[in-house]
C-alpha cells in the first residue's frame, strides 16, 4: 500500500528557540481565517481574508449565517 505523503511541518531551526518559534508561525498559519469559493469550473480557489475586502465581507457573512442558525436552534 503506498504511502500518504506528509504534512508539511514548521520549518526546520538550527535551535529549539528557532523551532518553537517555527511551530507558533505555523499554528497562526494554519488558523489563519480562509475562505474556499468555487469558479464557474467548479475548481476551489482560497481567499486570504487579511487585507481582501472580498474574503473579509464572505466572514462576516458566513458568521452572521451562523450566529442566525445557533438562535434559531435556541427557540
């Protein structure tokens, strides 16, 4: 069976400061808020939400839509 390839980790350091340090910009990396939309193709394109207005509105959104269906789910 073959092999999965790997996540890509944080990078490698030459010290355990430069490692530590590689983990946390990985973390707020990968935590970072994306947005995924589909083109007309149907191929994902991901938005980076720092700085797009585009990306930063479809949060807003996407928040306000779940913040509705939480209320809703209340009653």
């Amino acid at each position: 069976m073959p092999r999965l390839p790997r996540r890509p980790g944080p990078g490698r350091g030459r010290s355990v400061s430069d490692a530590v340090a590689a983990t946390f910009a990985w973390r707020r990396e990968t935590r970072a808020p994306r947005v995924v939309v589909r083109d007309r193709t149907g191929q994902p394109r991901a938005l980076e939400a720092s700085g797009d207005p585009v990306a930063e509105a479809l949060i807003e959104a996407a928040e306000d839509l779940l913040s509705a269906a939480q209320r809703g789910s209340e009653a």
